[in-house]
C-alpha cells in the first residue's frame, strides 16, 4: 500500500496535509478545483514533504485521503491514478 499523510482543517478553500510530528503545508482548493467535489482527483509533483509526489482524494464532503506517489515495494513513484 502507499504511504497516506493524514490531512485536517477541510474549509472550503484549503486542507492541511501532516507531514511530520510538527510540520504541515496547506493545500490550496483554488490550485486543485478538482477536490472540490467529492470523488475528485488530484496530485502534486515533488514537493518539500515527498519527493515523489502526493495524490489526494476527495472521499466525502469532510475528508480528503493524501497518499504518496512512491512505491512502498521498489521506491519508485506510482503513476497518476483516476477513480473511475
């Protein structure tokens, strides 16, 4: 399985991604409109948390789920994922 940052504070313009024990980066709606809507899709390159990249997914109104792109097993990063 990858690996799932946990995310709090959902408003609706951003979302926070834990990173760390006392890091965190917040993620901007404006810059991913498709979370804005649940069952959306979105992903950021690499970035100061992850160098793979991070997917996000919108899994209901109160939750978005962020997974990093780098394969657990080869430590590689995963392609970019569609719900459907």
């Amino acid at each position: 399985p990858l690996a799932k940052y946990e995310t709090t504070n959902l408003t609706e313009n951003s979302f926070t991604v834990l990173y760390s024990d006392s890091e965190q980066q917040e993620i901007s709606l404006s810059e991913h409109p498709e979370l804005e809507n649940v069952d959306g899709v979105s992903a950021i390159g690499s970035s100061e948390f992850d160098s793979a990249g991070v997917l996000f997914y919108r899994k209901s109104e109160e939750e978005i789920v962020a997974l990093s792109r780098s394969c657990t097993h080869q430590q590689c990063p995963t392609e970019p994922f569609s719900p459907e």
